[in-house]
C-alpha cells in the first residue's frame, strides 16, 4: 500500500494516543487503588468477626456482673432483717439461730464481692479489647473510605481523558487517508501494536532486532510504501533515526 511518509508518521501520533486511551481506560476499569480497597473489605470483615466476639464476650461477663450483684443485694437484704430480727428477739435459741445466719451470710457476702471485684477487673479487660477492636476497625473503614473516594476520583478522571483522547485520536485520524487507516485499524484489532517506529535496526512494536536479510528487503522497500514488521506485522515507521 502506498502512503506518504508524512502520513505513515501520523500513524505514530495514532499509535501514541492508542496507547494512552488503553492505559486510561485500565485506570478506569481497575483504579490503583482497587486491589487495596479490596484487601480492606476482607480486613474489615474479619475485623468485625473479632469484634462480634470480643461484644460477646463483654456481654456475658457484664450479665455476670449483673447476676453477682442481684445476689449481693438480696444477700444484704437477708442480713439486714435478720439483724433486725435479732434485735427484736426475745429468744436465745433463735438468737443463736440468727447469729449463724447473719455469720453465713457475711461470709458469702464476702465471697460474692471477691468475685465481684474479679469480674469487674475481667470485664474491664473486655472493655478494652472491644475498644481496641472497635479502633482497628475505625481506621480500617476510614482508609476504605478514603481510597474509595480517590478510586473514584482516578475513575472520573480517567473518564474525562478518555473522552479528550478519543477526540484527539479522531482529529489525528482524519488527517490520515482512509486506506491506510483502515489498515492500521485491522492490525490493531488484532491487539498487536499497529505501527512504531523503526530505530537503530529494531522493530518499535515487539522490539525485535531485525535479521540483515529482512534489513536489506526493508531498505527496498520506498519510501512511499508501507512496511511491516516479519515478526510482529506493524507497520514499520521509517524516520531520521532508522539508520536505513
């Protein structure tokens, strides 16, 4: 196919914005901070998983603490009447009976109010640990938020400069005859680059250091004509740099 090589350089201003369009358009489907946020989302479960238990066990050690003191107050009541009984006993025996009661209950009122004060130390742990957890869960919300907001911002970005792209891609296509468009456009869609520039003995599209049998076949070629790559097939670019 014959085209200018004013026109074949075009294709490398096509060439160029295809490849930001391609970039652009990864931002947006998948922004940078995509693989992070989702490291968050599985974070942040677990997170609440741990919370949920660390809740719980506060929980029952809180009704524990509730049970405990039900106890204490119905034990003081007890010693309370008692006392109240014993003072107004006319009895020696139900003295006596009394007194051993009121012993007995001083003695479990001490030992509910050892385990009340172990509880409480207990739960006060537990307290902690919910805080803790409760803050590890925060910050980890916080940073989800805030790379969700600037994923979101890197999409709409990307959105717009592929809106400005496309347009430049159309500008620099019209400026391109329409065959050889056409012929770039069949090349590109078979995701290989379509054109690049042929320097210092390399094809710019897969890089590959031209054999000198197929060097000497492309200095034949005019400079009129488009070239291809043998490996990759783009349409090879010939400029100041080709060293042709």
């Amino acid at each position: 196919m014959n085209a200018s090589p004013a026109d074949q350089r075009l294709l490398l201003d096509l060439a160029d914005l295809d490849r930001r369009l391609r970039q652009a358009e990864a931002t947006r489907r998948n922004p940078p901070q995509a693989a992070r946020v989702q490291e968050l989302v599985a974070q942040r479960t677990a997170q609440s998983h741990e919370l949920a238990v660390r809740v719980g066990a506060r929980d029952e050690l809180q009704a524990e603490v509730t049970r405990l003191e039900s106890d204490v107050s119905l034990a003081e009541q007890r010693r309370t009447r008692d006392r109240q009984r014993l003072d107004g006993s006319a009895s020696a025996k139900d003295a006596q009976a009394l007194e051993r009661e009121i012993e007995a209950l001083t003695q479990r009122l001490r030992s509910l109010e050892d385990a009340e004060l172990e509880l409480m130390e207990r739960l006060e742990t537990a307290e902690a640990a919910v805080a803790e957890q409760q803050a590890l869960l925060a910050e980890t919300t916080a940073e989800g938020q805030r790379l969700s907001a600037e994923g979101k911002a890197h999409v709409d970005g990307s959105a717009r400069e592929i809106e400005a792209l496309t347009r430049d891609r159309a500008a620099v296509a019209e400026r391109i005859p329409a065959p050889l468009t056409a012929a770039y456009d069949r090349l590109a869609q078979r995701g290989v680059v379509a054109a690049a520039p042929f320097t210092r003995g390399a094809c710019g599209g897969c890089h590959v250091m031209m054999a000198p049998s197929d060097l000497q076949a492309l200095r034949a070629v005019p400079a009129d004509q488009i070239a291809n790559c043998p490996e990759c097939g783009c349409i090879l670019v010939r400029t100041e740099e080709s060293g042709l």
